[in-house]
C-alpha cells in the first residue's frame, strides 16, 4: 500500500469516525424514537386509540392477548378486556373514567378555557397512571394493569376488580352536584389472607397540560404541594427536577398544583408515608410531569375501607378556601411578612372592592390610590428628609473642598458633626422608604398568582394574568425574550422619569446619580413576560408618586427648611440632644479610623 493509499483511507476513517460523533443522535430524539416504537408495538398488538373528544361509553382500546398460566393466577380474569370510559359530570367537572385501572383518565374544568379556547382539560392520555400497588399471592399487582367492571348509578361509578370467589377490589367514585370534590373510596374484600405485609402503596403519575399563553409561567408558580397532618402546607422546587421522601409523619393530602389550577387528593385517613417527585419536560405544552406514591396502613380486615376524595378545580383563593384541609396555602402569597400582607391586607380589600362588581383595571387602579394614602405619611417623611440633605449640599461640598478628599474618614466625620448641628438625619430619607417596601414588594407576588385576572382585558391588555404582546420578535433575543410588553415599556419609561425628579430632590451627583438608572432597565428585562396586571400596578405607583411629589413640594419650602437647619446650628449644645449610643460608637469608630489613617501616613 503506497503514502497516497494510506493517506485517503486514514482520512476516510476520521470523517466516518467524525460523523457518527457529530450526528449522533440526541438523548430528545432517542426518547422519541423509543415512543414511535412503543406506539407502533401496541398498534401491531391490535390497540386502537380513542379520538381525543370520546364522550361516552365505548370500547376503545383492545388489550392483548394474556397467558393462559397467567389467567388462572392473582385476578387473572382482570388481566385482559376492552378498555371502556364512563362519565361523571355536574355544573362545574367532567371526569372520564377508564376500566383500565378503574382509573380518573381525564378531567375537565367546565368554564374555563385555555389561552387559545379549548376546554380545559387538567390530564388526560396514557402517561397519567393511578392504582394501588400490593403483593398478592406472591406477585407484586398494580391495579393500574387491571380492567375492572365499571357500573353506574346516577352520579357514583363503581369500579370492580376481581381476584377470585367472594375476594374483589372495588373503587367508587361519587360526584355531587356543584362540586368540585369527586369522592373516593377503595374497598378491598375477602383479601385479608391474600394481601401480604402491613401496608399497601398508591401510586399517582400526572402530566399537568399547558393552560396558560406563557409556559414559563406555569413552570414558575407549579409544583407538587402536601401537608402532614399536623404541619403546614409545603412543596418541592418550581424550577427544576426534585424528588423528596415525605417521612416525618402522617400526610393528609398531595397536590399537583400548576399556575391556575390543582388536582389533589386528600385522605381521611391519612397516608403513612409519601414520595414526590417534579420533573420539568422539555416537550412543547406539558406544564410538569408529577409523581406520587404514598403508603396506607393495612390491617388485614375482612373490608377494608380507605376513605378520600379528589378537588378538581381553580386556584382561585376563596374556592380553595371553601373546600378546607389548608388548600389555599397553596396560592403563593410571597414570603414572610409579605404573605399575611397579601392574606390580611391586600386580598380583603381587592374582595370588597370586587363586590361592586367594577372592571379589575379600576379595580387595581382604587388599590394603588388606597396604597398611596396609606403610605402618604412615610413618603413625606423621606421627601422631607431628602429636602433637608440638599439644602446641607453646598455646606457639604465645602467640607469637601476643605478636608480633601483622600482623607475620607475625616471628610464623613465633619459630615457628622454637621448633620449634629443641624439637627438633619441622614437616614431620614431611607427609612421610610424602608418601611414602604413590604407593602409593594406584596404586590408582586399578589397579582401573579391572583385568578380572578386569568383571561381578564383591559384597555389593549387582553389578559391581565399574562404578559400583553406590543411587539412579538418571532425569536427569542437575549435579556429581552420573544416578544416586547408595552405595559412594561410605559412602567419602564415612568420609572426612569422617576429616578430623574428624585435624583433632582436629593441632590445627588457622581455615581449616584447614574446608578438609579440601572434598576428600571433591569425590571425592564425581567418584568417583560409578567403579568401586565402587575406592570400596570406599578405603572400606576410611579404615576401616583409624581402626584405626590408635585403636592409636597409645594407645601415644603427651601428657604423655610434652610432657616430651620441655621436656627438648629445656632442652639447651644446643652439644649441639643443627647448623643444614642449608636451615634456615640459611630463617632469612636469614626475616630479610630481617622487615628489609623494618621498613622498610615507617616
């Protein structure tokens, strides 16, 4: 073989070699390609898939054929059928029920709609699973493979799985009329000699469909939410996968909560013992994929009866409220102290301002008037305060000039003693800001998580819950996203109009003056796909802030403010005050730093 030979197939092998790294598939793609020939194995088994609208008795779904060994063990007669759904419907839910697992399949929310008008509907389609998992005659069997006998009385669906003479597992299922409950009830009988170990496990695998326009807001406020027995309500991350034992104590109830609405399950005996787990699909329109097994205490009884009940429904504060077990904990109300501001405070008076049956953009432009007036007091205060430091500003700036400024421990102590004389706290103006935060910072955990604004228009906003589309890129760009909120832009725009006026007030030069102008440009990055409530909030606050402003300064008076400040420096220092304690050790501290400076230089 000569140099050329060797040459061109060495190269030949690099590209092979080269290729099948690069063009390998995806870990996305394989998963996909697994599917495809999952789906493709159940069509060659004779499986017929049910149109997605089913709405009524039918055989949909064939099963394959079973072993005749396997017939004749553990509810071998459930092991094969014809997979049929049944209805349970009122005023407010439609829940589809299969005999394949004697399982809720599907669950409507009557009254709601998705973001592009479809019904909406919470889980549906295979990968949602739920049934008990327990070891029977030596063989570990999920209900979840079974196919039961579904009968149906008015609005109870019995779901019946036999083992064998007299010995059956039966699931009911109750719906009332206005509700959104759907009773539970497991009875195992005749299985107290087949059923081994003390307890039994029930499994509940959900994928929550997207409901909402921003599926990044949905992944923001889901997740699998419980509550002990005698704890408090809890939940797993919202932003990334997470798997947690739940082992220290009872548990009355698990959540697959997304944005705007839940599917819980409460037990009225209480589960021993839970896991959850949250992952985060990368599928287009699946919100959250969620994952429950939890364990119920067995005692061998001749009936053993294992009481709960399902709440399918909104996320709507008051109607978790109503439904009891804590639910409403659930709604993210912000941390504390912020959550029993919003609980306390905020949402008490939205509902009353809600009962007069006004449009929610009045509605939230009254709850930042009534804002305002509250906070009139310390917005004053922190006006005044900064009107006092600009009048000090050329007595400051001569400090300055006269102590220089590479001595800038000795420079911050003659501003000390200055703001002594002149009776001025430097503090003033930021303490009241201080105090104000609480009640604003509420406010964006507020109106993100409020439902009443879900598919609520005002003005061009089509949806208060969601972000409104001035301009949609088509593509995402960096900081920005894939679309640009014009309520945003106008919350941005105020705020820099803000910092302006208020960078006039206070006197601030140098840096100061220009860091002001970094933070609207910031929210304006991260509060382009919250709700346009919000940035019409807090567009709003700023517009009422220029009002305020434009009031005070008319009532406070430089000259009166600077003659005020010169009588102060005039008193006799036995007539002032005497120093805090924190005013005394920032003095030593101040001093101290002086005497190490004074040192340094020689």
């Amino acid at each position: 073989m000569d140099r050329n030979t060797f040459t061109g197939l060495f190269l030949i092998m690099i590209i092979l070699a080269g290729s099948f790294y690069f063009f390998k598939p995806s870990e996305a793609e394989l998963k996909k390609a697994k599917e495809t020939e999952q789906l493709d194995s159940i069509k060659k088994a004779g499986a017929v898939v049910a149109p997605k609208d089913t709405v009524k008795n039918a055989a949909i779904t064939t099963a394959p054929a079973v072993d005749s060994l396997a017939l004749k063990g553990p509810f071998g007669t459930a092991l094969s059928g014809t997979q049929a759904n049944t209805l349970l419907d009122n005023e407010k839910l439609l829940v589809t029920l299969s005999n394949k697992g004697g399982k809720i399949s599907s669950v409507e929310i009557k009254g709601q709609k998705t973001f592009d008008g479809k019904p909406s509907i919470l889980f549906q389609g295979e990968a949602n699973k739920f049934g008990l998992v327990l070891n029977a005659a030596g063989k570990v069997v999920n209900t979840n493979d079974l196919y039961f006998t579904s009968t149906k009385a008015g609005n109870t669906v019995t779901m019946k799985a036999d083992y064998g003479a007299n010995a059956y597992i039966e699931f009911v299922y109750d719906l009332k009329a206005g509700s959104n409950k759907v009773g539970f009830h497991v009875n195992l009988v005749g299985m107290q000699q087949v059923i081994a170990g003390n307890t039994i496990n029930l499994n509940w695998d959900a994928t929550l469909l997207q409901q909402e326009k921003s599926l990044e807001s949905e992944h923001r406020y889901s997740a699998p939410y419980y509550k002990y027995l005698d704890g408090d309500v809890d939940h797993l991350s919202v932003s990334k996968d997470e798997k947690e034992e739940l082992t220290k104590g009872k548990i009355q109830w698990v959540s697959f909560k997304q944005h705007f609405f839940s599917a819980s399950l409460i037990s009225k005996q209480a589960f021993d013992k839970a896991t959850l787990e949250v992952k985060v699909p990368t599928t287009p329109g699946l919100v959250k994929n969620y994952s429950a097994s939890m364990q119920l205490p067995y005692t061998h009884q001749a009936n053993q009866v294992y009481e709960m009940e399902f709440y399918f429904g909104t996320n709507k504060f008051s109607e978790l409220k109503a439904q009891g077990y804590d639910l409403e904990q659930q709604v993210d109300m912000g941390y504390w102290p912020l959550k029993y501001i919003n609980r306390f405070i905020v949402l008490p008076v939205f509902n009353f301002l809600n009962s007069f049956g006004w449009t929610y953009g009045l509605i939230i432009l009254v709850l930042t008037i009534l804002l305002k007036l509250a906070l009139a007091p310390l917005t004053y205060k922190s006006y005044l305060s900064m009107a006092k430091m600009r009048v000090l500003k050329p007595e400051m700036d001569e400090i300055k000039e006269k102590v220089g400024e590479d001595n800038p421990t000795l420079v911050q102590q003659e501003y000390l003693k200055l703001y002594k004389k002149a009776g001025v706290n430097p503090l003033g103006g930021c303490l009241p800001m201080v105090l104000q935060l609480p009640l604003v910072m509420a406010f964006f955990f507020f109106f993100p998580n409020l439902f009443e604004l879900r598919q609520e228009s005002f003005l061009w906003m089509t949806d208060l819950s969601t972000y409104d589309e001035f301009i949609r890129f088509g593509f995402k760009l960096p900081f920005i996203g894939d679309h640009l909120s014009l309520m945003c832009v106008l919350m941005t725009i105020s705020t820099l109009i803000m910092t302006y006026f208020n960078n006039q007030v206070s006197g601030a030069t140098g840096q100061m003056k220009y860091i002001g102008y970094i933070m609207p440009i910031i929210f304006l990055g991260v509060l382009n796909s919250y709700p346009a409530g919000l940035n019409y909030y807090y567009f709003l606050a700023n517009l009422m802030t220029f009002g305020q402003q434009f009031l005070i300064r008319k009532m406070v008076d430089d000259d009166k403010i600077h003659a005020l400040i010169q009588q102060n420096k005039a008193r006799p220092a036995d007539e002032k005050k005497k120093k805090s304690k924190f005013q005394q050790r920032l003095d030593d501290y101040m001093r101290q730093q002086q005497q190490v400076q004074s040192k340094g230089k020689k």
